[in-house]
C-alpha cells in the first residue's frame, strides 16, 4: 500500500464529515485541496521520526518517500500509521467546526473516524 493510497483513504474521511456538516461542493473541494497534502506531509514525518529522523530536510520527494516507506515499513504498518495519523489530523481540524453540532452529527463523524 502506497502513502497517496492511505492518504486517500483519509481523505474520503474528512469528504464525508463534510458532507454531514452541510458543506457545499465547492467548500467541500477546498478544503480537500488544503488539506490532502497536509495530511500526506504529516503522515510522512511521523513515518521518518518513528525511525530516528529528525525532519524531512527536503531531501525526500514523493517517489523517495515512497521508497523510504517500503523499506522500512510493512503495508500494515503504513496503514496504521496513516489511521494513526490521520485521525489526529481529522480530530484537530474539526475540533473548532464540531463545537455546535447536533448529537446525531457527532455519532456519525464518529462512525467515520473509527472506520
């Protein structure tokens, strides 16, 4: 499993929490754009740190990262760290969005985040 792949998966996380807080398509498309390299810069950093690196330096570009992770990393690992990672990312980023939410909203948002 690639990170774009995992990424991905997040992603569609954060489009269907969207879509329950009523955002348009178009606020919907921003913010997916905003966020999906974001994401993927996050999980790539905590994927270098958990194996001693300090930062990115900017000597990794998406094809070296990829190589970095299947290096050291299973696809069950890159999964996880990416879920990991990505529920952190989602949690944060709605934190302030989801303060006046209904009850029912909140279950499913939560329903998405645990899947």
């Amino acid at each position: 499993m690639k990170l774009m792949d995992t990424t991905i998966i997040e992603i569609q996380k954060i489009k269907k929490i969207l879509e329950i807080l009523d955002f348009s398509e178009s606020e919907i498309s921003k913010q997916l754009d905003r966020v999906g390299k974001l994401l993927m810069m996050k999980i790539s950093i905590a994927a270098l740190e958990r194996k001693g690196y300090r930062s990115i330096d900017g000597k990794f570009d998406q094809i070296g990262m990829e190589k970095f992770l299947k290096e050291n990393y299973s696809q069950e690992e890159i999964k996880n760290l990416s879920k990991e990672v990505g529920f952190k990312f989602i949690d944060d980023y709605f934190a302030n969005i989801m303060k006046n939410i209904t009850d029912e909203r909140k279950v499913k948002i939560e329903a998405i985040l645990n899947s």
